[in-house]
C-alpha cells in the first residue's frame, strides 16, 4: 500500500498509547516506539507502518484521544515520521514487544489531550 492511502498517528499519542488500535489491525502494522522528539523525547508512541497498512480505517475509531488521521494529507508531518521511525520501531517492537494497553477511559496524561 503507498503512502498516500494510509492511515497515519499524530503526535499527540507520544505519552499516552493507549494501545487499542493494536488490538483492532487486521495486519499488525501499528509498531511501538519510544517518541524522537522534546518535550516527549523517550515517552511511549506508536506509528503506522505505511507499506503495510491496507487502509481498512478501523484503528480510528478506537483510538480515545483521536490520535489517528485517515490520510497523510491531514498530517504531512506525522506522515513523514511515522515511516521514517519505521526501522527504528520494527527494532524496538523486536527487543522489548509492545507498550501495555491503558483502558480507553484512563484519563490523558497530557493537559492538551481530551477524552472523545
Ligand atoms: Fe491497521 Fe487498518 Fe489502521 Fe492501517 S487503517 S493501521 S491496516 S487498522
């Protein structure tokens, strides 16, 4: 699948991974990796594999801080990382396997992050 049909994680899940969009691909292309960048550099994150993800569109849905956009266009930024970190992850994912899932109510730890 190419780029431009994929969906892609923002940054706004860096420190809060609630995880449950794992749970829900059909092609287990949602990969955790520790986030690059201050003011979260190290915190939980995940990103979209893009020459995986078929765009099925059902990890959107359950992601409870809408952290996930149906298409690069809606973040070109977070497109760009989310395939850049794609070896880094895959290498993470390898080494420590993935983050623990929270409970979809479990306040955000970030102030900027709402519950939907
Ligand atoms: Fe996985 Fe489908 Fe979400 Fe792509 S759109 S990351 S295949 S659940």
């Amino acid at each position: 699948m190419s780029e431009e049909s994929t969906h892609v994680i923002t940054d706004k899940c860096a420190d809060e991974c609630y995880a449950a969009c794992v749970d829900v691909c059909p092609v287990d292309c949602i990969l955790p990796v520790p986030f690059p960048n201050e003011p979260f550099k190290k915190k939980p994150f995940m990103i979209i594999d893009p020459e995986t993800c078929i765009n099925c569109g059902l990890c959107l849905p359950e992601c409870p801080i809408d952290a996930i956009v149906s298409s690069p266009e809606e973040n070109p930024e977070a497109a760009k990382l989310n395939r850049d970190l794609v070896p880094d992850a895959t290498e993470w994912q390898k080494q420590h396997g993935n983050w623990p899932t929270r409970p979809p109510n479990d306040p955000p730890h970030r102030p900027d992050n709402k519950l939907r």
